[in-house]
C-alpha cells in the first residue's frame, strides 16, 4: 500500500473585519507506505456465475500490513496582525503505522479497506486535536489511517497461477475548511495485493 497526500493553502488576504489576513499559509506532504510482513496462506474460490472470493487457510478475518508514515512541510497561522502557533511540528516525521485490512468481492470489483480501524492519533500521539489538522489536510476520514479503495477483479484472473489486483482511490480536502484564499489538497491511495499459487503439499 502506497499512499501520497500533498496539500498547499495561502491565506484569506481579507479575514479578518474584510481587511487583514486570517488562516493557514504553508504546505506539507505525507508518504504513507506499508505491506504485509510475510505471505499469508489462502483459498481463492471461483464458480462460474458467482463473484470469486479469498479466504485464509487458518480462518483469520484479516490482513496485517506494517510500515512507516513520513510528514513533511512547514505551516503559518494568521489571525489579523498576529502570528500564533501553527502546532504543525508534533504532526512531522518519521512514524511506524499498521492496520489490517480485509477483502471484499463484488460485481467483477474488489474493496480494500480497513478491518480494525486504526487512528492517526492513537499512532502518531503528539498530532491530536490541538495541533494543526493533519487528517482533514490529507482528506482522512475523520482520523481513520487507511481509507477504502476499489479495484477490478475479473474472475479470469483467479485462473492464472499468478496475478496482482490493485485498487486505487483519489480524495480532497476543501481549503476553505483552513481560511485559505486559495489552495489544493490531494491524496491518492493505491493498493496492491499478489496472489502466487503454491504447489499442494503431499502427504505422507
């Protein structure tokens, strides 16, 4: 799983009494990546007629990814003609993340998503509710880590001895949300799961 978010917001020239300046000016960026720690033992299923399926050997529900979340970038606060702090600086660095995620199979299409609902503020502590809002400059769903994601996934593959499904999706902020005159805010997820079969074992 890859994930990138880059957002950039100037502040509203006339916030405050229609003359003096007011909001966020500054930029940051996230690269969110994780995968699976080692290979996990499943079952593909596929009948003609009926969307395939995966399900682990073992009967576990999910997937556990790992990896890091990397921030990055600089933020002034503006309120009229003074300059408090932006509290941007608890949400920079380097940070080990994890989920797990979970499978579903409809219509020729797959969803990845997450299954424990990890939060941004459980992991990455000293960004919370009194520093600057990383989550909604990165589109998060609330503070949600990992975000659904959609991809093809036609029965055919299923067939093959090896083959990748992915899943992307593409999501914005509204700058406005952080007094910004002008601004973007844009975060794409790409997911890709593998699929190798493996040779039955023999019994003796």
């Amino acid at each position: 799983m890859q994930m990138q978010s880059d957002f950039s917001f100037q502040n509203d020239p006339a916030g405050c009494n229609g003359r003096l300046p007011e909001g966020y000016d500054g930029k940051g960026q996230e690269i969110m990546q994780m995968s699976s720690p080692k290979p996990v033992l499943v079952q593909t299923i596929y009948q003609k007629g009926i969307d395939p399926g995966v399900m682990r050997k073992d009967l576990k529900p999910g997937y556990p990814i790992a990896g890091t979340s990397k921030r990055t970038g600089g933020m002034t606060f503006v309120v009229c003609e003074s300059n408090p702090p932006s509290n941007i600086e608890p949400c920079l660095g380097q940070f080990p993340v994890h989920d797990e995620m979970e499978l579903r199979f409809f219509g020729g299409r797959f969803q990845i998503s997450t299954r424990t609902i990890q939060m941004t503020h459980g992991l990455i502590g000293g960004c919370g509710n009194e520093s600057f809002d990383w989550d909604g400059a990165t589109a998060r769903t609330g503070a949600v880590l990992t975000h659904v994601a959609e991809g093809p996934a036609p029965a055919k593959k299923f067939k093959t001895g090896s083959f990748s499904l992915r899943a992307h999706d593409v999501e914005h902020c509204v700058p406005t949300d952080f007094g910004a005159a002008s601004g973007s805010c844009t975060t794409t997820w790409d997911y890709k799961v593998n699929f190798r079969r493996v040779a039955k074992r023999k019994h003796h």
